[in-house]
C-alpha cells in the first residue's frame, strides 16, 4: 500500500495493480522461440524513429535491434522505441556501442531484453559482458526501480532481478579474427546466447574493409557458424537477401538479422525503374 505525502494511503494504486496483475517484466518471446528450437528474424533500426521501429513488430519480425552504436539514437529516443517495439510485437533488443558496463546497465534499464554487444574478441571480454548484464549472483548489474523493473511498481526488487536475470539476453559479436581464433573458448562462457557474426567488421579486421563478399571473410563467416552450431550454441549472421539468410541456415544459424531500409532502398528504386521505363 503506498503512502502519500501527507501519510494517507493510496488504495488506488494497490487496487489497480491487483486488477492488471501487471507482471514483474515482461516474458521475452524471443528467448522462448530460441530455446523451442525456432528460426528467429528481425531487423536492425539505425534511424532515431520509434514509428519505424513499431513497424518491424507489425511487418512480422521476430525482434527489432535499436542500433546505438551506428545510429545517432540517445538514450532517451532509445527508450521510446523500446516501446514503440513492444507495442508492435517484437522484442526490443540494443545493440550497445561498446561492452561497457555503464552502457549495459542503461540499455538494459531502459527496456531492452536483449543486447548485441560488440568487442567481443577474448573469454574475458565475454564474461565481463554476461557479468555487466546479470544481477548478483550471477553478475553485477546495478539494480534500481527502473522502466525494466515497471519502476519498482509492480513486486519486489528481488523477485524482479531474478526473472531478469533468465529473460534477459547476451547476443556477442563475433567479428573480428581474434574472436575466431578464439572462438573455442568464447563458446564455454555460460549466458552467450547468441554467437553473431559481422562480415563487414570481420573484413575490415582482415584488412579488406568492405570487401564482405571475399573468400576469406566468407570462410571465416560460415566455419565460425559451422563451429557455433555443432557446439550446440546458437549462431548468428546479417543477410541483406534471402538466399544469405538460407545458406547461413543450411550452416546451422538459427538468429538471422536484416535492414528493413535496404528493403526500402531496393523497393522504391525497382518502382521508379519500372515507373520511369
């Protein structure tokens, strides 16, 4: 029962969390149709836009990646399109621009339920973010009443925190060499739950920025998914065309991300060719 500022409660409050049963957090659905084996979808959003961000839930995608590391989105806009996502369907995930502890903790404050972390070459670089972004026992997140925990409104800290801790979800980027050549060890840190690939920055590792496409960036991409999948962990990989997507299946990925503004880009130019002959 809250008590107000004069020391009068409030059974409006109590009456209308009862009726709502409003949960401690919500149940992350992409984690759900992970663990059921599921082919999940979903799309990057670089644009400060909740609107667009609404629309990845409600074209069909599986979740929609609030991009923050290359896309000028604050914090505060980054909040709004959480919500905009979860209102379309999807689940919100944020892509951080460094594996920073203070970075996660916001990301993860603000609504997100799952991150794409970047800088993940070493086991330790792993386990720091898997450490960053569960709270004690299993790591050392910051708690608090935030938007995450329904600001502390609807049950206790403690019982949030440990609800959070098994939606939550740690997508670590495979996308340099080194992460490769240490993908063996990266693959025993327990709460990865997605090994994501990166053909551009894993080219640009290489020394051949841009060129994702080579041969050699190609077989780093497919025997790293090959590798994930036969560990039983789950694999993932950007595809700008369906066949992509396919072959990265056939190897094994189960996490399959795109732009939808490249699906936008590659629309209206067909239009206009076929308008203006």
């Amino acid at each position: 029962m809250w008590m107000g500022a004069c020391g009068l409660r409030s059974p409006g409050i109590t009456k209308f969390n009862e009726s709502k049963r409003i949960p401690l957090m919500r149940t992350n659905e992409l984690k759900k149709k992970m663990k059921n084996g599921e082919i999940v979808t979903g799309s990057f959003v670089y644009i400060p836009s909740p609107k667009l961000a609404e629309m990845v839930g409600l074209l069909g995608f599986d979740f929609a990646v609030i991009d923050m590391e290359h896309g000028p989105i604050d914090t505060g806009v980054a909040e709004d399109m959480v919500r905009a996502v979860e209102v379309g369907g999807a689940t919100p995930i944020i892509r951080v621009t460094h594996n920073t502890p203070h970075l996660i903790l916001r990301a993860l404050d603000i609504g997100g339920q799952a991150l794409h972390i970047p800088d993940i070459n070493t086991r330790e670089d792993a386990e720091s973010a898997v450490k960053a972004t569960k709270y004690g026992p299993e790591g050392h997140r910051g708690l608090a009443g935030v938007r995450a925990a329904g600001y502390g409104f609807t049950g206790p800290l403690s019982e949030y925190a440990a609800k959070a801790n098994e939606e939550t979800m740690v997508i670590a980027h495979i996308e340099h060499v080194d992460a490769v050549n240490n993908l063996d060890q990266l693959l025993q840190v327990d709460g990865i739950d997605v090994y994501y690939l990166g053909p551009q920055d894993m080219s640009n590792s290489l020394g051949i920025p841009g060129q994702a496409k080579d041969p050699r960036v190609v077989d780093l991409v497919e025997s790293s998914i090959r590798k994930i999948s036969e560990a039983g962990k789950v694999a993932g990989c950007i595809a700008a065309e369906p066949a992509a997507a396919k072959r990265y299946i056939d190897l094994g990925a189960r996490y399959i991300a795109t732009h939808i503004v490249r699906f936008m880009a590659d629309g209206s130019k067909n239009f206009i060719q076929e308008v203006r002959g």
